[in-house]
C-alpha cells in the first residue's frame, strides 16, 4: 500500500500505466453496465407490448363469453341448430405486435430496426385461451376465461463486439378476467 502511494505521489511518470488501467477497467464496468441496462429496457418494452396484446385479445372474447349473461355462469358458446360450439379466439397477437412496435417479418422471426441493426427479434409466439365452462356444476369452483402464452426474445448485444452469444429469454403472459364482486 505504502508502494502504491509512492508510486502515485512520484512525479516521475511511472503511475501513469496504472492510473490508464484503472480508467480503462472503469470504462469496461460501466459499458458492460449500461449494457445490461439497455437489456432489460428491451425486455420490459417487449412485455409490456405482448401483454397489452393479449389483454386485447382477451377483451375481444370477454363479449362473447359473457354477453348479456351473468359473470361467470357462461362461456364463449355460440349456438348452432342443437349443439353449442366454443366462439373464442386466440387473435393475432403477431399483427397487434406490428403495429404497436414496427417489427418486420424475417426469416420466420419478426425483428425490430434501429436504423441498420436488428434491436431485437421475436419468435416462437403460442398463445391458449381456456373458455370459462358453458354450465358448471359447481359455482364456487368456476375458471374463468383465461388467455396464456409465451414468445421468445432474442436481444444482439452490442457489447462484445459480436462475439456473445445474444440475450435470448422466452416470457410467459396470462390475462384473466376477473368478474367485479
């Protein structure tokens, strides 16, 4: 310790390598940093578009699964001569992503411009609705109309000059509708 503030009091030059590494070293933190910040910025803007997606699409089925009905005691069921069949829809969660993103459709995945570079891509979309039950038998047990699903996000990072691998997480949403008490 004594050495190194020798070293750093000494007007002969010989700290200044050191004092460069240590700049250099925390120059690599923070950029490393502020890459990791800009990840998850990606991935909560992602989220949070896919959820407004899905929740779009439960709302659509929400007025065929209980239009003019009481909450909860019906599903999303439409009559035809003598059999009911389920009128629900998973939607095209795709093409409310295109709109509200401005993705492009590439090689299977839709991916996302910044200028010249993709910012990130989307793949693997699977979106379930579970229709609530057309006559439960039981009303405290009765499930609700329910939209699932899960895509995956794969982010390029910009640090690491390429050579790392790109941030790829797949997220899962639900949307639920919840009758007012």
């Amino acid at each position: 310790m004594n050495r190194l503030k020798s070293l750093l009091k000494s007007k002969s030059g010989s700290g200044t390598p050191l004092i460069l590494a240590i700049v250099l070293v925390c120059i690599i933190l923070s950029t490393a940093a502020f890459e990791y910040a800009r990840l998850i910025i990606v991935a909560q803007g992602v989220r949070d578009s896919v959820q407004e997606a899905v929740i779009d699409v439960a709302t659509e089925n929400w007025d065929e699964a209980y239009a003019g009905l009481r909450e909860g005691y019906s599903g999303g069921y439409a009559l035809s001569g003598t059999r009911w069949y389920q009128n629900v829809t998973s939607g095209n969660v795709y093409e409310r992503l295109k709109d509200v993103l401005g993705l492009k459709y590439q090689s299977g995945k839709y991916v996302k411009y910044s200028g010249e570079n993709a910012e990130y891509k989307l793949s693997g979309l699977t979106v379930s609705v579970a229709n609530a039950p057309l006559a439960p038998s039981d009303p405290n047990s009765i499930s609700q109309l329910t939209v699932t699903g899960t895509i995956t996000v794969e982010v390029p990072l910009s640090f690491g000059w390429e050579h790392l691998p790109p941030m790829s997480i797949t997220m899962k949403f639900k949307s639920v509708y919840v009758p007012k008490f």
